[in-house]
C-alpha cells in the first residue's frame, strides 16, 4: 500500500493507538479490499468542525466518525462506519481488482437482534452519542471510564470533550459508572454475555475462511476493549469459556495493519 497514490483518506479518532470501534470497523474494511489511503487523526472536538468542512450539506447527518474521503473523481466525502463500508464497495469494485465486503447488508438486522453493540458504537462516534439513549448502559459501565483513562489522546481536549459530553448523557461522574449501572464488575462482565451470543453462534460455523463486515464490526468492540482496559479485554475473551474470540479475532488479523 506504501508504493501506491492513495485512493482514500480516512480521518481516525485520535488516541495513543487505534481504538475507536466505529473507526476499527472503516480500517478493517479499508484494509480487507486493499484501498490504498492515508490517515488523519482527528481529536473529538475537531469532529465537528471537519464534518461541516467535508460534508457541506449537514441535513440528516451527525459530526461523527470516521470520515473518508475518495480521492479520485467523482470525489466524495462520507461519514459513518456502514455508509463508508457501503459505498467503498460500490466504488471500489471487484471488476477493478478490490475484494467484496461480503454482509455488510445485514448489520442492521444484526444490531436489531443484539442492540447494546450499537450503543458500544454511538458511544465512541462523535457527537451522536448525545443523542443515543443508554439504556443498556448497566452493560457499558464496565468500560467507559477505562475509555477516558486510557484511550484518549491527554493533549488535544479529547478527554475533557468525552467526560463533560458522557456525563451528561449518563446523569453521573465516569468514576461512578460501574458501580451504580453495572453493579460492580464481575457482574457487568457476566451482563456482557447476552452481547456476544450472535457471535458464539456464528464463531461455531463460520470460524474460517475470510471474515465478513460481520465479523470486523464484532472485532472492532473487541479491540475497543483492549484499547481501554487490557484486564477487561482478558476477561472478554473468556467470557464463554471457549475459543469464540480466538477465532474471531484470528480471522481478522490480517486485516490490522
């Protein structure tokens, strides 16, 4: 990808390593088809602001991320994760040398069926989570405050922007979080299992061969877990006491660079 004119530029959250999950989910799709691109990193208070610069028309859209603009004619400026998945396969087609992102039309009967993954998404995005009500918040209060101790780049008001905006939608301190909504740890790691059975099911018959969108959106919460709290993506991994994640996350590997 080095040697070739980029195609793409996709702006990333910023942060000591990528960890966004609605971002993870644009790169592993970025990667699967083999699109040359470039990265930029965008702080969360700079979300808005690149959003009206790119977007133009904000009518029906949120300032969230990722953002990908195609850098070849026509050009086209796009933001959200399975929009972005989308249209890269519209655009960059197998006729023309890229892979199909196979599934990417049955994520919204998927999040239907397992809704927290949405709010694990809406969370991390941009100014959308303002507008997503928590009610599966017992199920994040594991996590969040990990986010802003871990995740956020300390430098470019990343983590001032994420702790007044996520306390105001949760009506309490981050610190608080786990104890008041998720009663504690082990049990909102025991409540994170009705998450997942979408994915143990799915790991059971589809655990090779190459992944699906499916597969990069389960993988991208997982590498947000990682991303946040290495103790909490350690009990993740075993939350079945089987190989689900093993294989997942396998099965995505080459697509991480």
């Amino acid at each position: 990808m080095a040697t070739q004119e980029p195609l793409v530029r996709f702006y990333d959250l910023s942060g000591p390593k990528p960890w966004s999950p609605a971002c993870w989910v644009t790169r592993y799709a970025l990667n699967f088809k083999g699109i040359p691109y470039t990265v930029t990193k965008l702080s969360y208070p700079g979300i808005k602001p690149k959003c009206e610069e790119l977007l133009k028309d904000m009518t029906g859209l949120e300032a969230t991320v990722p953002i990908i603009e195609i850098l070849q004619e026509p050009y086209k400026a796009l933001n959200d994760s399975t929009p972005i998945a989308k249209l890269l396969n519209e655009r960059f087609t197998e006729a023309d040398g890229y892979k199909h992102l196979k599934d990417v039309e049955k994520l919204d009967a998927y999040e239907e069926a397992y809704p927290s993954r949405g709010v694990f998404m809406s969370l991390s995005s941009g100014d959308l989570a303002q507008k997503v009500t928590f009610c599966s918040a017992n199920k994040l209060a594991g996590i969040v405050y990990d986010v802003w101790a871990n995740a956020l780049d300390p430098s470019d008001g990343s983590k001032e922007y994420f702790k007044e905006t996520r306390e105001k939608i949760l009506g309490m301190p981050l610190k608080d979080l786990l104890e008041v909504k998720g009663g504690g740890e082990e049990l909102c790691i025991e409540k994170m299992k009705s998450c997942w059975v979408g994915l143990q099911e799915r790991m059971k018959n589809e655990g090779t061969g190459e992944p699906t969108y499916l597969d990069f959106f389960d993988a991208s919460i997982v590498r947000w877990v990682e991303a946040a709290s290495h103790e909490k993506y350690e009990k993740l991994l075993g939350i079945y006491g089987d190989d689900t994640f093993i294989k997942l996350m396998k099965k995505v590997s080459p697509y991480e660079a």
